[in-house]
C-alpha cells in the first residue's frame, strides 16, 4: 500500500495547506506515478504565486486556456485587452522567441501525422536592419523544408518563389510585388521554363466575355484588354465624351510621304524584322512613340523607345482618303480631256 508522507523543510518559512472542497461532491488529486517534483519554481511548470487565478486552464474536454478560464480550442491564448495599432512595440497573444543573435530564425514548424521532420514553416529572420517573414513547404518529408515559397521583406516586397526582390529583369522565377520610393513600384513574374508554352501569366475569364485587364490613370479609365470568346480585342480609349476641339485630320499624305519604313536584323538573336525607327518616327508622328532617344536610367542602363503603331491607322486613313481624292478629281480631269479630244477628232 502505498503512503503519504508530508516533509516540512528547515530552511522555509511557508505552509502547506491542504483544504478540503466548498461542495459536497468528493474531489481526487492524483499524482503521476514517476519520480521527480510536479511543481516547482523555475521547473517544468512553473504558476507565480500571485498569477490570476484564470492564468492556466484545463477544462474537461482538454483544451488549454492561457490568460482565459474558458478556452474554446486545444489552445486559447487571451492577448492584451486592447491593442488598437497593428505597429508598434506592444506584443500581442503569441509570441515566438528565438536566440538573442542576429540572422537568426524565429517561428512555427507543421508536423504531419507520424512524422519527426517539418513539412511546413512560418518564421521570421531577424537581422540588424529588420526582419524577413518566409513560408516554407516541402516537397520530401524526409528532407524537411525544401522550400521558401513566399517571403515579404522588410521594405514590404512581397515575392513568390523567389527570396530577393532583385528587378524586373530577374532571371530567378516567380512572381513579386515590388514596392520603391515614390511611383516605381511594380509588379514582376519571370518565367524560367525551356517550354515554349509555359507562359508568365494565364488569363481565365469563364463566365462571360468582357475585360481581362483594365487600364486607369488619375482614377479615368484608359483602356483595356478584352475577350469575345472566340479572339482578343486590345482597346485605347477613344471616346467621344473623352475629347473636345474634334476637326478633320489634314496633311496627312505629306505625313505618311515623310516616314521612313525599314528592315533590320535584332541584336539579340539575328532575326529579320520590318518597321520603324522610334526617334525617327517621333519626328513625324509623336503619339506613336514613348520614350526619349538614348535614355538611360540613374544607374546607366538604358531606357528604351517604344512604338505603338496602332496611332498610325489615323495617319493612314486620313491619307488614303486625301490620296482618293486626288486620283478622283485626277480621273475627271482625264474623262475631261478625252471628251474634248473625242469631240475634236468627230470633227
């Protein structure tokens, strides 16, 4: 049979105090048959003396309540009474504390079913300018985390695999949102697939035709890229109630008399091509290019000119028609003239 024994210590001033419960139901407090202290300071559990009562919870169905004496999950941690700014020094509910070096991790692992290995990660990189928030996957359980899959960075770029922001013309694959000073932030997705039809983004509108991207400026609607379920329709504003002053386009064959269309082979891989010249073409119809001749950015690289040929349908038309015209007026003059040679040669 096994025995009680209460030993006071020498060296201690303080009582023990075992109360009997306020109901008339009968209470068991059983301890676990190992050896060793159940509670003790600075020990496996250790509950400060003068703690809330609700500090640590276990309620029936097992679920554990820190700071809440009614937990309603397997863990239910009770954070500050208010917290009303998401930035700040004040720690919320959960706090996950790694060492005290720098470039360090700090986070939560996922372990699924059996396994001893990580198959899933939350953590945070803790440098001396800040800190990197990483998700990481695994692609063998074995191995563990195989994978940063996602990573936002301490300036807000948030990129998809790939762990550095880079440029736009990044050779690693993924996608990022890439935030800069002022208005230079952009989007990149750079694709690295051999495969011809891999491509960097895939549009799928399956409930109607309509935009599959829409363009703004100041908050005004200037253009869009359309499906009509069988082709695609890349559309520039053009609106009447978008423009004023309105008046037929004139010189226009004198335009199109100036344009100096050309062939050429392109550097980068030999191959022919036909067309225009951006500076050149600037000087006769401006709308068509973007973009300065031998621009370069802050660190050198150069800016290159654009063409959107689509402004010259305009120029084109308008100088058909002055074209027609003149082959019109052309036309009557030569049925003029033969009617009057005919009417010379009858007498």
């Amino acid at each position: 049979m096994s025995k009680v024994a209460i030993q006071g210590n020498a060296s201690g001033t303080g009582t023990l105090t075992i109360a009997a419960p306020n109901t008339n139901t009968d209470r068991t407090l059983t301890l676990p048959d190992e050896a060793g202290t159940v509670l003790t300071s600075g020990g496996a559990i250790d509950v400060s003396a003068s703690a809330p009562a609700d500090s640590v919870a276990i309620d029936s169905s097992g679920n554990v309540g820190i700071g809440t004496s009614s937990p309603s999950a397997k863990l239910d941690v009770a954070g500050p009474a208010s917290v009303t700014s998401f930035t700040g020094t004040t720690q919320l509910g959960v706090t996950v504390r790694g060492s005290s070096s720098t470039n360090d991790y700090s986070g939560i692992d996922i372990i699924g079913g059996n396994l001893t290995t990580p198959v899933a990660r939350i953590a945070a990189l803790t440098t001396s300018g800040g800190s990197t928030l990483s998700f990481g996957t695994s692609n063998s359980y074995a191995s563990g985390i195989t994978n940063t899959a996602m990573t936002l960075d301490a300036s807000g770029n948030f990129m998809v695999g790939k762990t550095s922001a880079g440029d736009q013309q990044s050779s690693g694959g993924g996608l990022s949102f890439n935030v800069a000073s002022g208005d230079s932030g952009y989007l990149s997705v750079v694709q690295t697939s051999s495969t011809t039809g891999n491509s960097c983004i895939y549009l799928n509108r399956n409930r109607n035709t309509g935009y599959m991207q829409y363009f703004m400026y100041n908050n005004t609607g200037i253009g869009n890229i359309a499906n009509t379920g069988t082709s695609v329709a890349y559309n520039t504003s053009y609106d009447y109630r978008l423009k004023n002053t309105i008046a037929p386009m004139t010189g226009a064959l004198a335009k199109v008399a100036l344009l100096k269309p050309c062939t050429y082979k392109w550097n980068a891989d030999g191959s022919d091509g036909e067309g225009f010249i951006a500076h050149e073409l600037a000087e006769v119809v401006p709308q068509c290019v973007t973009g300065e001749k031998d621009a370069v950015d802050a660190e050198g690289n150069p800016q290159y000119q654009g063409i959107d040929t689509s402004f010259l349908i305009a120029t084109l038309t308008a100088a058909i028609q002055e074209q027609q015209a003149l082959i019109t007026a052309q036309q009557a003059a030569i049925e003029t003239l033969e009617a009057r040679v005919a009417a010379l040669e009858g007498n």
